[in-house]
C-alpha cells in the first residue's frame, strides 16, 4: 500500500498482510552527462518530488503536478493524465518479487498499458524503488507547465474525499462524460456520493462505508450500461475484496 488515494478498502478485517511504504522515501540526486536521474523510495510522496524539481528546475512530471500518491502507487496504475503518464520518465524499477528475490527492471522491459503495469502485487510483489529521468530546464518554464496542469484539475473535485477517477476510461469515450449523461451526478448511497463537478470521482460525503461505495459503483455502472451499452471498467484498486471485484 502507498499513498492509499486510488484506493477502495474493504470494512471488517483484511486477511493477508499489509506492508505500507510510507517510510522508503529517500529520494537520491544523480547528474549524469546532464541527465537527472532522481532515485525514489516506493513511498516517496509524489509532493516531494514535484517540490524538489520546481526548485531545481527539472522537468519531465509537472503534468503530473496535483496527482496525489506516492512513487509505488502511481507506477503500479501507471498514474497519468491526457498529456501522458508516469511511466515515460521512468528508466528502472526495482521490486522484491514474492521469493525475495530483489529484480531490476529497465525501462525498456516494461510493459506499460493505459493505467495498467506489469507490477500488481497479487503475486506478493512489491516495488521498492525506481529511478526517473529528468532534464535541466528555467525555473519559469516549469513552473508554468505546473500551474497548467493544476488548471486543468479544476474540473475535479478538490478538498473533498475521493479516491481520483473511480472508472477506467472507455475506448474513445470518457466515463465521467457517460456517467453525467446517464444521470449519475449527485446519485448516493448513504455517505457515498457521485460528485457533482466530476461524474467519475465519488466523494465521501460523510460516514461512507466501502460497501456503501460498492453500491453506488455498481449502481452507476448500470446506469451507464443501461444507457450506452459500455460495461465500465473500474480504475480505483480495491483490498480485501474477493477478487476479481464484482461489478455487478
Ligand atoms: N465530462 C462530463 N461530465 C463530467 C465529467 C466530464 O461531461 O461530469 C466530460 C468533459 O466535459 C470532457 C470529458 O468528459 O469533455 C473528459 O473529462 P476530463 O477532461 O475531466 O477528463 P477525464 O477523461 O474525465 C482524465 C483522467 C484523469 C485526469 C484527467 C486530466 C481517466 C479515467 N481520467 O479524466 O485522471 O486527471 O483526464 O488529464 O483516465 C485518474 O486517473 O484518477 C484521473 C483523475
């Protein structure tokens, strides 16, 4: 577990062990032939690193700039928005796979899909680190592309608690798009509530369960196959549920 913010946790008791990287969060400077490579913990906080290269100029993830989690987490969904994702700054990763073994991987040999990596943990694997790439750039230029990026996020939900886009975007469609046109905005079970600014981020307004998120999932899910024919797949990760999580 990283950050937890793409993240739908059972109620009750979860059965296997959890290991939470909040504390491997160093993050290592190295300038090679004017490359920066930046070496992060899993558990860096992505803040971190968008902190540390608006300072130094460095770019490469402000349009990731706003994206909350950590190094683990956004490289196992392959975190990313419209103008790209994670995965094209990243030059290696390291994880301990379920036996113990430590394994390096080169960019080159991961396989990358929209919101998806080749490192799920079901197996017991887990990411320990991994470095990016970044270049020298001006101060202003960064930071420019940072408050873009920020911009673009005021269409979302901001102070309120989410877990980011709950569904996977449709081939050549939007699911917050389907979700609004099928009336899913303001829907609610108990404390779980369709945004009203975004259709695909659902808020916890107040004492919602997961299963009270569950329902409205499955509830919008639906609506939205009722309306259009498009079965949504969900982009939120689920724990402690019975895998694969039922949608309907
Ligand atoms: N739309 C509606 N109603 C809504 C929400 C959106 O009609 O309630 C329409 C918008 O008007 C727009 C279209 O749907 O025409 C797309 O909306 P938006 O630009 O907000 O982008 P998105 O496809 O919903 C994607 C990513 C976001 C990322 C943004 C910005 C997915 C599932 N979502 O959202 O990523 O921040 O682009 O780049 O890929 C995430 O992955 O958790 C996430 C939030």
């Amino acid at each position: 577990m990283g950050g937890g913010s793409n993240l739908l946790i059972n109620d009750g008791t979860i059965e296997t062990p959890v290991l939470h990287t909040a504390l491997m969060n160093a993050i290592n400077v190295v300038v090679e032939s004017g490359k920066i490579l930046l070496e992060c913990g899993a558990g860096t906080n992505l803040k971190q690193i968008f902190r540390l290269a608006l300072d130094e100029a460095w770019s490469g993830l402000e349009f990731l700039a706003g994206i909350p989690g950590t190094v683990g987490g956004a490289l196992m969904g392959n975190a990313g928005t419209k103008h790209g994702t994670i995965a094209e700054s990243v030059v290696a990763v390291r994880t301990v796979e379920a036996n113990g073994a430590l394994l390096d991987w080169d960019a080159n040999d991961i396989e990358w899909g929209y919101r998806t990596s080749p490192f799920p943990n079901l197996g017991g694997r887990v990411i320990v680190k991994a470095v990016f790439s970044l270049r020298q750039s001006e101060k202003e230029q960064v930071l420019e592309r940072v408050k873009m990026a920020i911009t673009e996020r005021k269409s979302q939900p901001h102070g309120v608690k989410t877990a980011g886009c709950v569904f996977k975007n449709p081939q050549g469609d939007t699911a917050g798009r389907l979700l609004d046109r099928s009336g899913c905005k303001g829907l609610s079970v108990r404390g779980a509530v369709v945004s009203r600014k975004h259709a695909n981020f659902f808020e916890n307004a107040g004492g919602a369960t997961a299963d009270d998120m569950v329902e409205l999932v499955r509830l919008c899910g639906k609506r939205v196959y009722d309306a259009f024919g498009v079965e949504l797949k969900l982009e939120i990760k689920t724990m402690g549920f019975e895998e694969p999580f039922p949608l309907r």
